[in-house]
C-alpha cells in the first residue's frame, strides 16, 4: 500500500536539506549568505540519484523559508544540473519551530495525500538527525558531513549510492511500499 490515493502514480521522494549536503564548510565560509554557491560535484550526485529513480525533490532546508535562497538554489540546481533536476523539485516542507525537521517532513507526507514509493531524506545536522529519529524516519536517513574534521563533505558519491540502494529497494517497513505509520500522523 503507498502513501496517498489509491491508485495514483507513485514515485520515490528526496527530501534535501542544503547546507553540509549542497554546500560544503569551504562554501559556507567564503561566500555572501545569499549567494552561497553549491558545491558541483553534490549537486552532480544529487542529479544522479534524480535520473535514475525519477524522485521528486522536497526542500526540507531553511533555503526554503527564505525566498532569495530558495531561487538562489532553484537556479542554481538548474546551472549545474539542468532542467530536468530543477524541475524535480516539488516545493518545501512546512515549518514548525520547536518540533524539528523530522515531524517537518511527516506533516508534508501527511497533508500531500501523494502516492509515493519509497523516499530518503539527506541531512547533515546532528540535531535534526534525532527529530528524523523521533519521527520514526530514521529508516530513511543518509546522513552527510560538514566541517573542517571531515574528509568528504556533503552529498558524496557514497552518500548518493546509499539513497540509490534505499529508494531502489522501497525502504518499505511492510515489504511492500511505505505506508505512514498511524501513530507518526499529526494531529493539526
């Protein structure tokens, strides 16, 4: 059983935080918060993991409460992956301050109702990591790095080969497609 209407096309679910999957700390530290340039080579294995599973991307950054950001990443999404990964993106996911992006992301696949197959969430930030676990997400998570003590930052090609593998496989609980546990879903 999918998440969503009963037959609806399905397709798998990228959820993108930015900064530390995007960007790297070299990145951060040397350019204008506005216009913060996105690291080639993640943005080259995001699009991979984009062209192989059809995903549809949900911005699940702060990028996406900031509109000059938010166009910032679409354009530059476009410059460095093309069209076809810009046009990937579906939008972002609602902002709920104090409860973390893990329930960010269970409310958005609550109030689409859209069928998808299977879904990865990319982030790199420790204390979104346990909301995604309290969540009950954690099954999706690929966590990437960002800092200095880091040998390989951001959406590595590992990173890109571990969310190939779990939306490839459905990353299903019930080994079928993934359904929204019942006690994850918000009341609102």
């Amino acid at each position: 059983m999918s998440l969503g209407q009963p037959g609806a096309a399905t397709w798998p679910l990228v959820f993108l935080d930015v900064d530390g999957v995007l960007t790297t700390s070299e990145e951060l530290l040397t350019a204008a918060a506005s216009h913060v340039p996105l690291r080639a080579s993640c943005v080259r294995n995001l699009a991979t993991v984009i062209e192989r599973t059809g995903a549809k991307i949900v911005v699940s950054s702060t990028w996406r409460n900031d509109g000059q950001l938010y166009e910032h990443l679409l354009n530059s999404l476009e410059m460095l992956g093309g069209h076809q990964l810009r046009s990937a993106v579906l939008g972002g996911t609602p902002s709920l301050p104090g409860l973390g992006r893990g329930f960010e992301i269970a409310l958005w696949l609550e109030e689409q109702k859209r069928a998808m197959s299977s879904l990865v969430i990319f982030e790199d930030s420790v204390s979104h990591h346990r909301s995604i676990e309290a969540a009950g997400l954690a099954g999706f998570l690929v966590k990437t790095q960002l800092g200095v003590c880091c040998l390989q930052e951001g959406l590595t090609e590992d990173a890109a080969q571990m969310a190939l593998q779990l939306l490839e496989s459905s990353n299903s609980l019930d080994g079928g497609e993934r359904q929204m546990p019942q006690d994850l879903m918000l009341v609102h």
